[in-house]
C-alpha cells in the first residue's frame, strides 16, 4: 500500500501544497482567459489589425487554463533529486504540465518537455548531466521516485532503479489498450527521448520497427516543438499528415492530452485537394490494395513499374522539361498585332514571359501581361485615332481643292467625316474587346488538359518505360475521366508552375506511415512549402504500398529533403508481447527489408500465436466466437477480426454483427470506438488492439511473395497481448 512507503508523509504533504498552488494559479489562469476574451471580442469588433495577436493571446490563455484543470487531477509524475556540481541538492517534479508560482516566479513542476526533464529520460542513478540554454549542468542524480495520482489522490510511490523501472515500464505495457492512443510521457524511453528532443531546423526520417512508438513519438515531438519554439512557431504552422481519416481520428486525442491544439491535420490527398482548390482533376480514391494484390504477376509488375516510375525524381524532371517546352512555346510565332499596329513580336513576347516574370507562375505572368496588352492596344487605338483624323484632314483638303459647288464639297466632306467616325467607332468598339481577344490566343493553363497533353507527347518518347506509363494512363483517363493517386503530384507540379497559390504557412510537417508515399509526393511538398522541415516516421517493413511507394529511406534522406537530414532507427518494440514478436519477425524473414536491424522486443511474456486451419466456414466462425468470448472474460477491451478481403469482412459482418456486437470499421471512417471490430487488413496500419485474429490467411488471399508477407506481418503486429490466425483448408505458405 502506498501508506507504506517511508516517504509517504513527505509526499502527500508535498501534494496537498502542490494542489493548492494549482488552486491559486487556476483561479489567475481564469481571470487572464477572461480578459484576453473580452480584448479579443473588442479587436473583432473594433480593431481588426490587432486580431491576429489577440487571438494567439485567448488561445494560449485558454489552453493555460485547460493544462491547470488537468495539472490539478494529476499534477506531476516523478520526483528527481539532483545536485549540481557545487551546488545543492533540489528536488526536481516532473509533470506533464509545468506549473508556476507567479506570486513568487518560482517553478514548482518541471514541464516533461524541459531541459532538466532529461533527468528523468535520459539516464539512471549516477551522474548525469542535461544540456540548458545556458549551457550544460553537470551533477549527480540521487533519487528518481515513480508518484502515480490519480484524481488529485496520491496511489502509488516506489523509488526507481533498474529493474523497478523496467518493472514500471512492463506493467503499463501491459494494461489493456481501448478505443484510443495514449500519451507516453511517463515511459519515455532514452531511444524514443532522442527522436522527440531532435531540433526541428533539420529533418529527420525515423525508421521505427513495429510496436516501438513511432506514431506517439511523433505526436509527442510536436508538442515538444510547440514548447521549445512556443515564441516563433504557432500550433496551426505545423501539419500532420496520416494515411487515412480513421487514423487520425484514432490519434486525434494526444495531442489535447498532451496540452496541445489546433494543429492541421490531414492525409496526402486532402491536403493536395485543399492546395490545388479546382485545379485537381478527379482522382479515384479508395483502397485499392486488395485489387491491386489480386492481379496477375504480369499485370502486377506493369502496374508497380508505371506506379513507381511516376513517383520518382525522373517523373519530376522528365514533365519539368515538357513544361519548360510548353512556356517556350507559349506566345505565338507571329506575336500580337492590333490591325495594322504590331503590338509585341515573339520577341518581345518571350522576354516578358520567359524573362521578366520568369519567377512567377504562369497564370501571373499572364495576368501582368494582360495590363501590358491593355495599355499597348488602348496606345495602338489612339495611334490608329490620330492617323484617321490625319487622314480625313487630308482627304477633306483634297475634297475641296477638287473643285465644285459648294454644296457638293460639304456633301463630300459630310460623307468622309461621317465613314471616318464609323470606321473610328468600329475601331474603338473592337479596342475594348481586343485584349480578351489576343488572350485568348495563348495555350489554355488547364491542369489536366495540361496532364493529358504531358503524356500524349510521351507516347513518342524513345523510353519504353514512359510510353509505357503514357498508354495506361491515357486509356484509364479516356475510360473514366479521372486519375489515380499516383499522378497527384505531376497535377500538383503542374499547378504549381501554372497557377497561383498561396504557399502553406506551414513550418514543419509530421508525416506518418512515410514508407506508402512516392520520391515525388515528398518532393513536392518541400516545393509547396519552400524551407519547410519535416519528422518522417515509417516502417519498411509494414510498406504494404511498396508497388507505389519508397523502397528505401535513402531515396529521401539526400536529395529530397536535403543532405543534413539526419536518419534514425528505433529498433525496440513495446506493443507485442516476446512470443507475438518472433512469430511476426519468421514472417519478416522470408522476405526481409534491405539494411533494416532485427526487432528487439521489451521482455513481456505472453500465449504463443495459434495457427489453426479449418475445413468449413461454420467451425471458423464458432472458433473466432469461442475466441472472442475466451478474450473478453480476460478483460480485452480492444479486438479486431482482420480480414484480407472485403468478401471476407462482409462475411464476418453478416455472421458476427449480431450476436457478438461487431462493428466494421472502413479507412475513410471518421471515428474510431475500440471494442470488438472487423477491418480489412489494408486498413489496420498504426492501430493497436488487445486481440488481433487473422480470419482468412488462407494461400490464396496471402500469397507467397513481399507484398503479401508486408501485410500479414502488420496484422500481426497490431496485437498487444494475442494472436490467433485462422484459415479455410489451407494455409498461406508465409506461416510455414
């Protein structure tokens, strides 16, 4: 009990004036929340200039007062006594939020993002040191205490070493996982530490095995960014780009637990749809891994080559030059012209779009030679005005030199002033429509006539791979007038040289599940969004887009996001129990990822993973039930029944829904609720459950090949604590 512990008087007392403190600070964090209201509402009303700082102010005095309620249930998570070399000892809290005595300016809990947090993170009893702004603190660590509270109660003490540590460490793994990602900033590991203190002026790619936290290292970096660099980056300046919305949703309660809001989040696609605005063609969407799993080898290897071909660096160049060739191309061989004023020769044509406004997009190239072409043709039709006045005058001279009455001379000369101001009038009526005209002239911007003209010139090209590319996508665009995904960022290339958009304020991405994106999807991002940097977390071998996606980290780390970027890996799983994790990793090794270090679990001991075949359908829906019932009375909160094809999930829905309260679960879905769920196995990547049992890992719908193996071991992987894989009269050849 936590009576027990000899220091328990010494920290319950510590608590209750702690938790008075938090009384005070709450009671000031309201009154400040209060005023930046009222300062806000009044800049909305009277001073719009000021709104953009009184909205920061409102939110980060709201967001105070949100950390000070959830600092006052659980106002800190360890105690770390340090001395600092000639110095005294202190007693340093850690929490999850640092609190502040404001009537005296002295911090009473240390922020877990602080530099002297790493006390805690980065080391054992000993000497240690962490690196201030001021440079680094030397010293020795006496005591690291474990405090658990819970609702403003004091649960648990124990006085952390090596092994209570770890013993820490298993039993929280241990516990059951429910409908949500959780924080981790109690078990921060020194590995995982490293990846979420990481500067954020460089990149940094981040190969994270199965199971070793890479999604919630990455939430946790963002909050650590938004505290470090709280005075120059804002929470809407950073992005997070996840692989669908469901798993979003699933992580969409980390980063407000962690005191953290407003950051953008969104996928590849949407993000793109929102930049290109009307610009993007319609792109079919869709999990598409079970149709493209299901082709021929043949059909297969011609679908990855034109996929990989189109998300490479040399798709990039090869459409760069086309367009170079377009803007060449752009003004007409015989220029402008304005009756008989030439306006602008090709010349002088090429020099305004292909020099002067060079830097800009073309449709603002356009559009400032527009105001060009205006003055031109309004100076033209006042040149072309004084030459019919001078010609009339002229006319009108000889009219009266010619001889006659004086009646027939101011009949002739009625005549020609009055064809004169006709000829003007028509002149002039045709000056207001001539600009509109001329314009017309030039090439249509158009993104995807634009795309399609792209490819019909490829389909002339001597590579064999590209005219390759060239006829598939041509029929599929002619067959159903949209692209697929793979062709977003050509669109997005050609948007982007063409049209005007406004750059993202954006300065630093997240993107999750890297591996499924291309060369290119990536590259563009970083044109988008000139100097931004960017966390890449991923994991080659859960790459079930390898057909379409990168093939090794490298392919980035360099070119694409700069030489600096610097390259980790996490090696260490913490999900999986020891016997979930060898069985996933003899699945991994028959088709093993290039350079990528063996998967060391957390010593967490569990079942051995079943592997049973069954003759009939009706014996493995009574086998997944029996299952399901055996694991809820063991208290599992979270179960998927992973199927790998959607006939197989519609078979579980229909037999299972009822009696066992299943719910499916679709990757566009919305929310996440945990419980017993059925999903395709395309869609359970970044999940985590209590249970997972693989339905049908059958030969046929698991075949003998990476592409394959990369998806079964994700199934396998989202469980904490059981596996069980099923399958109908035979099973595939990667559980041999």
């Amino acid at each position: 009990m936590v009576t027990e512990h000899p220091a328990y008087r010494e920290e319950k007392g510590h608590l209750d004036e702690t938790l008075e403190l938090i009384r005070r600070e709450r009671v000031t964090a309201r009154e400040e929340k209060e005023a930046a209201e009222g300062k806000l509402s009044h800049a909305r009303m009277y001073d719009p200039d000021a709104l953009p700082i009184r909205e920061m102010l409102y939110y980060r005095a709201l967001q105070n007062l949100k950390n000070m309620d959830a600092a006052y249930k659980s106002p800190y998570f360890t105690r770390v006594d340090f001395t600092e070399d000639g110095g005294e000892k202190q007693a340093v809290y850690i929490g999850k939020f640092g609190v502040s005595d404001s009537s005296v300016r002295e911090v009473r809990i240390v922020d877990w993002r602080a530099p002297i947090a790493n006390l805690y993170y980065a080391g054992q009893i000993g000497p240690m040191h962490y690196d201030a702004p001021d440079g680094r603190i030397s010293g020795e660590v006496s005591l690291k205490r474990q405090i658990g509270i819970e609702d403003s109660e004091l649960k648990t003490i124990f006085d952390a070493d090596l092994v209570t540590q770890d013993a820490y460490l298993q039993s929280v793994l241990g516990s059951m996982s429910g409908a949500r990602l959780k924080d981790i900033v109690t078990t921060i590991q020194s590995e995982q530490n490293i990846v979420i203190r990481f500067p954020m002026e460089r990149s940094l790619v981040v190969q994270g095995a199965a199971g070793s936290g890479k999604t919630t290292i990455a939430l946790h970096r963002i909050a650590y960014l938004l505290y470090t660099y709280a005075d120059t980056v804002a929470p809407d300046r950073i992005l997070i780009l996840a692989p669908n919305p469901l798993f979003l949703n699933y992580i969409s309660l980390v980063l407000p637990d962690l005191g953290v809001e407003r950051v953008r989040q969104s996928t590849f696609l949407l993000f793109m749809k929102d930049w290109m605005g009307e610009d993007m063609p319609r792109i079919e969407t869709g999990d598409r891994t079970e149709k493209v799993f299901s082709l021929s080898p043949e059909d297969y290897g011609k679908l990855s080559r034109i996929a990989r071909l189109k998300g490479s660096l040399m798709m990039e160049k090869a459409l760069e030059e086309w367009l170079d060739g377009f803007e060449k191309s752009f003004a007409p061989a015989e220029g402008f012209s304005f009756g008989p004023v030439k306006l602008f020769t090709k010349e002088e044509l090429d020099t305004i779009f292909l020099v002067d406004e060079k830097p800009f997009a073309m449709k603002r190239r356009v559009d400032e030679f527009a105001k060009q072409l205006k003055r031109a043709v309004k100076g033209a039709a006042a040149r072309l005005k004084a030459w019919y006045a001078s010609e009339s005058a002229r006319r009108e001279k000889i009219i009266q030199e010619s001889g006659g009455t004086e009646e027939e001379i101011h009949e002739r000369i009625l005549r020609l002033h009055l064809s004169t101001d006709k000829v003007v009038k028509q002149m002039e009526e045709q000056a207001k429509q001539a600009a509109a005209s001329l314009l017309r002239q030039l090439p249509s911007l158009d993104t995807e006539k634009l795309y399609t003209d792209f490819w019909k010139a490829m389909l002339d090209r001597p590579d064999a791979a590209m005219r390759e590319a060239a006829a598939y996508t041509l029929d599929r665009y002619n067959e159903k007038h949209m692209f697929e995904q793979e062709d977003i960022a050509s669109l997005a290339l050609i948007t982007l040289r063409m049209q005007e958009r406004a750059k993202p304020d954006i300065r630093h991405i997240v993107i999750d599940e890297a591996q499924d994106l291309s060369q290119f999807e990536i590259r563009m991002l970083t044109r988008i969004i000139p100097r931004v940097t960017m966390t890449i977390v991923g994991d080659m071998m859960q790459g079930i887009n390898g057909w379409r996606g990168l093939d090794s980290w490298s392919s980035i780390t360099g070119e694409v996001l700069g030489r600096d970027t610097v390259y980790r890996q996490l090696v260490t799983s913490y999900r999986s129990t020891v016997e979930i994790m060898e069985f996933a990793q003899r699945i991994a090794d028959r088709y093993p990822v290039k350079d990528q270090q063996p998967v060391h679990p957390v010593l967490r001991h569990g079942d051995t993973p079943v592997i049973e075949t069954f003759p009939n359908n009706a014996e493995r829906l009574e086998a997944i039930r029996r299952t399901v019932s055996e694991w809820r009375e063991k208290g599992f909160l979270s179960i998927a029944l992973i199927a790998g094809t959607e006939k197989e999930a519609r078979l579980l829905e229909k037999h299972l829904s009822a009696d066992l309260g299943a719910v499916r679960i679709r990757e566009d879905d919305e929310t996440y609720s945990g419980g017993l769920l059925i999903a395709r196995a395309s869609g359970v990547k970044g999940l985590e459950f209590d249970g997972v049992i693989v339905t049908d890992a059958d030969e046929e719908t698991y075949r003998d090949r990476a592409a394959d193996a990369r998806l079964l071991y994700v199934c396998v992987t989202r469980a904490l604590h059981a596996v069980r894989v099923f399958s109908l009269r035979s099973k595939s050849k990667l559980l041999e």
